[in-house]
C-alpha cells in the first residue's frame, strides 16, 4: 500500500510544478504588457 502514497505524491508534485510553471508564464507576460503601455 506504500506504492499509492509514491503515487499521490508524484502526481501531487507534478501538478504543482506545472501549475507554477503556468503561473509564471502569465505573470511575466502580465509584466511585459504593462511595460509596453507604460511606454
């Protein structure tokens, strides 16, 4: 039964990598379009 915590916590870690990832994206092209209407 080890093997469904190994499980949970992989796919637990995975989906908050990607969603960090996702994150990260928008907030630096949020960032970029606020500099290009600051110009």
């Amino acid at each position: 039964m080890w093997y469904f915590s190994w499980i949970l916590g992989l796919g637990l870690a995975c989906a908050f990598s990607i969603l960090n990832a996702m994150w990260f994206e928008l907030r630096t092209a949020d960032k970029k379009a606020q500099a290009a209407q600051a110009k």
